[in-house]
C-alpha cells in the first residue's frame, strides 16, 4: 500500500493543473529552445564612442608619451643630436617633403608596389596553399619547402632578383612574391588542418566535392586560419618590399619610402632616415586597421565570436 500511494502522489504531482500530463515532444521542444537562447550571443556593433575610447585612445596616448620621453631626452642632452633627431627636426623633414609636393607621391609609390605584390602573391598562394592542404604527395613533396621559405629572410632574394630582372618593377614584385607566397599559402594549409573531419564528410554527402567542395565547405571553414596567413602575408610583402627598395635604389625606380631611407642614410640626414621609419611603420599600421582589422571582425561577428 505505501509504494502505491506513493506512485500515486508522483503522478499527481507530475500532472499540471490543467489536468494534461507533459508530452514528451514538448520537453524536448523547451530544450531545444533554451539551447538555441544560450547560443543566441549578441554580436551588435559596438558604439563609435566606445571604440574611440577603447581603440583609439590608448595608442594615441602611447604615442604621446612616447614622443614626451623624445623630446625630454633631447632637451636634457641625455644624447646627441647626432645619434637621436629632436621631433621637431623629424618633423620639418615631413613639412619639407609636403611643401615639395613629393610626400604623397613617396608614399603611394611604395603603397602600389606592396598592394599589387600581394595581390599577385595572393593569387598565386591560395591555389598553392589548397593544392598542398588537400593532396598528400604535393604536400609531401612541397610542404617542407613552404616551411623553409617562410623562415628565409625576404633581403635574400634581392640579389638574384636583381641579377634576374635588372633594376626595375618586376625585381620588386618577385622579392615580395618570394617572401609573401609561403606565408599565404602555409596560412590556408594550417587553416584546412583544423577544420573537422565532420564537416568534409558532410559537404562530400551533400555533392560538394572538387572545385565545388574546395569553395562551399573548405574554404569557409578554413577562413581564420587563412585570414591569418594574409595578415602575416602582407606584413612579409611590406618588409620584402622595403629590403628591396633599400638595396636597389635607382633613380629609373621612383622615389619610395625604402629609397627615402637609403637616401637619408646617404646623406647623413638623420631626421630624414627617423621620418622614413615612421612612415613605413603608419603605412603598415594603417593597412592593418583599414582592411585586416574590419575584415577579422566580420568573420568573428559572422560566426558568433564577437561578443560585447
């Protein structure tokens, strides 16, 4: 009689007032609405004001403190004017360079050469880099090659290239693909490398095999990996850029930001040669935040990783 009654009291306690029991289609229902609420995770944009006071601010401040600390050890002869300019001679040399009418036009010099060359290196790298991640004997063959090239200093290939092409564009634009093409390409094969088994077997299910299968499922699902190979890619495209326009200064060339270093260095102008260094650094930061930035955002707020 006791388990009976307590049978009983369960089942009346199980049962709601409206005297319907719970079927078992609706409790599975509520949970998979609460799973899809703790999955719902807000992405909005996050406000001007607060990426001006998170992003902008603090770099804007370090800059200022950093320029402070220059300019008090100039003031303080701490060092020679010989070894460390004073900001203001820095800048004088950019006032001198925008009265002249030639500042835009050294910088857009270089700015074409090292876009162009990525874009080359771009073309030619993600092809590669799918060829080395999805066929074994390629990437048995070419694979440690990749690797080794990543690791060669971009500087080594001015020589050749020189020897090669002469003093010209195409000199520039095979040292940026020489130094860019294994950092895109290993970027994409680390990206394919980390996408689940599960998800292949599900594009090949569902007909996505070959060319198809490569840009419906591999390609999206290796996107931060690859992502992450541009970024590295263009920084080795603007360092191989520079090393060549360094080394192999020719006035048939233009005037570009590497060229405004070695002239600096030429002719013992320290303030030019601290201006062209600032400069190559603004314009690798601005490509940076301009396009890789926006571009890394998009793809963590389009899959849910760009939480406020």
């Amino acid at each position: 009689m006791a388990s009976t009654d307590t049978t009983e009291t369960v089942s009346d306690a199980a049962v709601p007032a409206s005297g319907t029991p719970p079927r078992r289609g609706d409790d599975l229902g509520g949970l998979g609405a609460g799973l899809d609420a703790l999955d719902a995770v807000e992405v909005g944009r996050t406000p001007v004001r607060e990426v001006l006071t998170k992003k902008v601010l603090p770099p804007f401040v370090a800059v200022l403190l950093v320029l402070g600390v220059w300019q008090a050890l100039v003031s303080l002869k701490v060092t020679d004017e010989t070894k460390l300019p004073a900001p203001s001679a820095v800048w004088d040399s950019l006032s001198e360079l925008w009265l002249q009418g030639t500042l835009f036009e050294v910088i857009w010099t270089s700015v074409s050469r090292g876009l162009f060359g990525f874009l080359f290196a771009l073309a030619i790298g993600t092809p590669l880099g799918l060829l080395v991640s999805r066929v074994k004997a390629v990437r048995a063959a070419i694979g440690p090659i990749l690797s080794g090239l990543q690791s060669l200093p971009s500087v080594a290939w001015v020589p050749p290239a020189v020897l090669w092409f002469g003093l010209d564009d195409a000199m520039m634009y095979t040292v940026i693909l020489l130094g860019a093409v294994p950092s895109i390409a290993n970027g994409l094969v680390s990206g394919v490398d980390q996408i689940p088994p599960l998800y292949l077997r599900a594009g090949r299910t569902l007909g996505a095999t070959g060319v198809r299968g490569a840009w419906h499922v591999v390609m999206p699902a290796a996107l931060p990996g690859y992502l992450a190979g541009l970024k590295q890619g263009w920084a080795f495209s603007w360092r191989s850029l520079m090393a060549a326009e360094i080394i192999a200064s020719s006035p048939d060339l233009g005037l570009g930001l590497g060229q405004l270093l070695e002239n600096g260095r030429n002719n013992i102008d320290l303030p030019g040669v601290f201006l062209a260094i600032f400069l190559i650094l603004v314009v690798g930061i601005a490509i940076d935040l301009l396009i890789f930035s926006p571009l890394e955002r998009y793809v963590l707020r389009s899959r849910g990783l760009l939480v406020k």
